[in-house]
C-alpha cells in the first residue's frame, strides 16, 4: 500500500490524495489549486498517473479545493464511479456546472478584452465535462460500509463541515489496515451544523492544519457583525461580502436573522447574489434532518434573491445601505467581483469578508491592506473599509483539531497533516508531537508514504 499526496502538501487548496492498494488506484478529492499562479498553474499539468489508471474516485465534500477538478479528470480519461454522501453528491452537480460557467465566461472575456497572454485563453474545463462528471457519482450514506473495489470498503462519517461533508475510512482487508481520510474537519458548538462524529480508530490518519497555530474568535453572538453594519449604515453605505456559496451563506443569513430580531441592526435590503449559493440554499431546506435541530425557520430569513445578469447590475448600482452576500468567498471569480468595482473606490462602504483566505488571493491581499486591485484588467482603488469575520469560520482551530484528535481511542501509526500552509502546519505539528507524542508527517507536493 502506498499513499501519494498530489495536492494540499503545505498549501490549502487542490486537495488530492493518491491510495494504491496493489495494481488498484484510489483517488480521494480532485480539488482545484487556488491562490498563487505558481499553485494554479498545476491546475494544467497532467494528473501524476493516467487518468483512465484510476479504479473510482472518493469525495469528502463539495467544496472547489476538493472536487473542482472532476471534469477535468472524466474528460482526461477517468471513466470509474465517484463515491461520495447524497448531500456531496447534489451540491457537486451545483459547483462543477457554476465553475465550468465561470472558466468559460473568464476565458471569453480575457479574449474579447485581450487582457491574457494566451492566444487563445481556454477554459480550464468546459459545461459538457462537468455535465459528464456528475454521470458518475455514486452517493452513499453516513455509517454504511459499502464495498468500492475488491477487498476495499469504503464508509462515512460527518465532519459537521458541509451539508453532506464526510471523512472517509477506507479498509483494506488483505493488508488489516486501515485510512482515514480526514477532508475538512468541521467546527463544534456552531449554528447550522452538527459537531463532528467522534472518529473511529485507523492506522493513518489524514487531518486538515487550515488553523493549525490559532484559535477562533470566541463567539460573540453576532456583536462584531453588527457592530460593522450598524458603523457602514451610519457613512450610508454598503457591505458587501465575499462568501463561499456552500456553507457560509447559510451561517451569515442566520447571523443576520438572528440580529434583525433583537433588534440589534436595523432591516436592511439583504441581496443574495450568487446562482449557486441560492441552488444550495434549496438543498439545505431538502436536508433539514442533517442539520442541527431547531433551525427550521433559518432559511425563511428575509432575502432578496438575484437571479439574473440584469438584477445584479441594478444592485451594483443601488447606492443606499443594504448587504450584498455573493460568491466566490476569496474574491477570485463570480459576481463579487462587479460589486468591488463599483464599491471598492468609495470609503463609506465595507467589504467584510467572512472566512479563510488563501495566499495570493485577492481577499488575502485586501485584507492585508492593497491599496489597488486589478479586476477584469482594471486598475482599482481601495477607499472602503475591509473587515473581516473570522468567527464563522467552518474550519476547527487548533484547539477544535486537539480536541477531534484526542477522541482516537488508540494513535494511529502515523498521523499526515494536509490541507494548511507551512506555518499552521508546523505549529501543529510541534503541538500534536508534544501534548499526544504522535508519529506526525508533514508532507510536500508528490511525496509518498507505504502503509
């Protein structure tokens, strides 16, 4: 057995972990690379082994860094089953038709425009590939071991990360051994979502260091949301933020919910501008048994819902205070990108953004105190207010990480941090070796380990 680590090695994004069982190959996640050109740019690489080599495919959840390179792969050659929870399953159709849109859109514009130094720009994967992806899919559901490949069984556990979001433990019978695939691991005592299932026992163990070496803001009720609207309404402003269509709208119309009805901000205009984000909201209310109970109501919180080019336009336009919640949550693609431009160069408004943002991103960079940003081949100031909203994080700190690792009943022989950039990787690493003295490797882009 030998596990190969094709993404997430000391970076957040492009998470791909290569598990060869024999002459049987096992992908688990296809994520896309983001942030840095140097990271996206392997986004164009062939895939380290033939693509058709590849028996079936796993899928934790249905974030881009995790499946965003499916069409990609299926259009390459892979033609096995992709397993993954129902919830994975009809949130993925949503994310792989909405980026293939967009990598079309991105491609044809940088054409039309000439703002790109390829003749002609291509788009990464097309609609028709990500249409042929989600043929595939094979969902399962939580606590069901279900045979995958011969002598190889597959089965999954919540992570409380994303409506359908799982960790996937992959036993393989001749070897009596055992993977856990960690994917992202969710939060404990939030909104929304439950707490991660307590982990069952493996031999090697897979964990996310997105936080590696901090904790959360502890949760203050909402007191920071609201103190950032309640300051941008008083300039006449606007707050525009940058959100994850899967997840994080669903946390922020909560939040929003919750203070209009203490009365703590006033009722504002709350536009969701973001097709996918309002195709997942639906899934959410399909699935409210795999949420956490009592929030039935959540959904039905006041919201205008964009739905076309034109209605987003007019919403760009609007210049009275109200929030605007659109996708891509680090500001690298989608529809947020038109309201920056028109929000960024006038400092009565905000741009709050509301989780991780990967190095090389334009959130990172804003947050970091850009004073420009290039959008569409356009120069831009920045004169708005740039806050952030680190609470609503869906990532375990590192606390939350001890706290999900300590609930092993036995160490694992090897414990592999992924998915986190050098220094919350390290920090964690020093911490795991020192308060539960495990065997810790940190892995670099294509290393290898034999189970």
């Amino acid at each position: 057995m030998k596990l190969t680590f094709l993404g997430a090695a000391r970076t957040v994004t492009g998470s791909k972990h290569l598990l060869q069982v024999g002459s049987i190959r096992v992908l688990v996640d296809c994520g896309m690379f983001q942030g840095l050109k140097a990271l996206r740019e392997r986004n164009w690489e062939p895939f380290a082994v033939p693509a058709n080599s590849i028996d079936v495919v796993v899928l934790t959840h249905a974030h881009l860094d995790h499946c965003g390179m499916l069409p990609r792969l299926v259009a390459q050659g892979f033609n096995g089953r992709i397993f993954c929870t129902g919830g994975t399953a009809e949130l993925a159709k949503i994310v792989l038709a909405d980026a293939a849109y967009l990598q079309e859109e991105d491609a044809e514009r940088a054409n039309r425009k000439g703002y790109t130094k390829h003749k002609p720009a291509l788009a990464l994967f097309t609609k028709n590939d990500a249409a042929a992806a989600v043929l595939q899919l094979q969902p399962i559901g939580y606590d069901r071991p279900m045979p995958i490949a011969p002598g190889i069984e597959l089965e999954f556990l919540n992570a409380g990360h994303l409506l359908g979001s799982a960790y996937a433990r992959i036993t393989v019978a001749a070897e009596g051994k055992t993977v856990l695939f960690g994917g992202d691991l969710g939060r404990y005592g939030r909104p929304v979502l439950p707490d991660p299932t307590p982990p069952p026992d493996a031999d090697v163990v897979l964990v996310e260091s997105t936080y590696g070496d901090r904790v959360h803001e502890a949760d203050d009720h909402g007191k920071h949301l609201a103190a950032v609207i309640n300051e941008t309404v008083e300039r006449g402003g606007k707050i525009v933020i940058p959100s994850f269509a899967l997840g994080r709208v669903e946390e922020l119309l909560f939040w929003v919910r919750h203070l209009e009805e203490r009365k703590a901000i006033p009722e504002l205009p709350v536009y969701v501008d973001s097709p996918m984000a309002v195709e997942a909201l639906e899934e959410y209310r399909d699935r409210m048994h795999e949420l956490d109970p009592g929030l039935r109501n959540f959904l039905t919180a006041r919201l205008r819902v964009v739905a076309s080019v034109p209605e987003s336009r007019k919403v760009q336009e609007q210049t009275f205070p109200s929030i605007v919640i659109s996708s891509s949550g680090m500001a690298t693609g989608g529809r947020v990108l038109h309201h920056l431009k028109r929000i960024l160069p006038d400092a009565r408004n905000t741009v709050l953004f509301a989780g991780y943002q990967a190095v090389g991103t334009r959130g990172r960079k804003l947050k970091e105190g850009a004073q420009f940003t290039r959008i569409h081949g356009e120069e831009i100031v920045v004169k708005a207010q740039i806050d952030s909203l680190d609470s609503v994080s869906a990532h375990a700190d590192s606390n939350e990480i001890m706290r999900w690792l300590k609930s092993f009943k036995r160490a694992p022989s090897t414990l592999c941090l992924v998915h986190g950039e050098p220094d919350p990787m390290d920090a964690l690493k020093a911490r795991v070796e020192r308060e539960l003295q495990w065997n810790v490797f940190v892995p670099h882009h294509r290393d290898h380990i034999d189970i």
